[in-house]
C-alpha cells in the first residue's frame, strides 16, 4: 500500500508540471510614429489609392489585415525590406509592405487577384 501512495505522489508531482500556465509573453511594440491612441488599441488604420482603406494589428511575425468589404487576411513575415525600418508580410493572396517613405508611415499593399497595387498612408 505504501508503494502505491509513493507512486500516485510521484506521478501528480510530474504531471503537476504540466499543467502549469505559460508565461506571458506581451506583443512587440508597434513601428515607430504609430500615434499613442493607436499603440493602446493595438491597430494602425491607413488610407490608400484605388479606394483601398485597412486596419493592421501586428503580433509576433504576423500581420492582421482587415479591409472590410475586401476581407481580412493573415500575413506572415517575409525576408524583404530595403531598410530595417520597413517590414514585408505576406499570403498568396497579398503583400503588405509597411515602414515607407521617409516618415515611414506609408505602405504599399498588393493584391495578387484581381491584381490591385495601393500607396497608402497612415491615419
């Protein structure tokens, strides 16, 4: 009978482990020049050509587009960016690269079909 509590201990002190919570991890800071109302809410609004408006919401390596009546997509990080400050996100249904022109609130958003290219600004 000993054994047996001896071993149900061990095995809750193991599993106990694993039922332990993660630590939390928060979200990377927003590029710079978002504007502090729009660093609390998390999401960047921008304005574009061809009649395109989006809100972006970054966290980790993704960006979460939502164009409305265009619809909301999942881009991941690419490798691209021809400085630090601009960041390339993709799927195959679009681009989205942000951190342009020299204030670096600008960005440019590509839709593969129909094919669409927007310059857009940030609010």
């Amino acid at each position: 009978m000993a054994k047996f509590m001896v071993a149900t201990a061990m095995a809750a002190f193991c599993l106990g482990g694993c039922s332990s919570v993660a630590p939390f991890r928060s979200a990377p800071p927003p590029p710079d020049g978002v504007p502090a109302a729009t660093q609390a809410s998390g999401t960047v609004r921008y304005r574009c050509d061809q009649g395109v408006a989006f809100a972006v919401r970054f966290t980790d390596d993704t960006a979460l587009v939502d164009a409305g009546q265009r619809g909301s997509d999942v881009l991941l990080r690419d490798a691209g960016g021809a400085t630090p400050q601009q960041t390339v996100y993709s799927n195959a249904r679009m681009r989205a690269e942000f951190g342009l022109g020299a204030s670096g609130r600008e960005a440019m958003l590509r839709y593969a079909s129909p094919p669409v290219a927007a310059h857009c600004v940030q609010e």
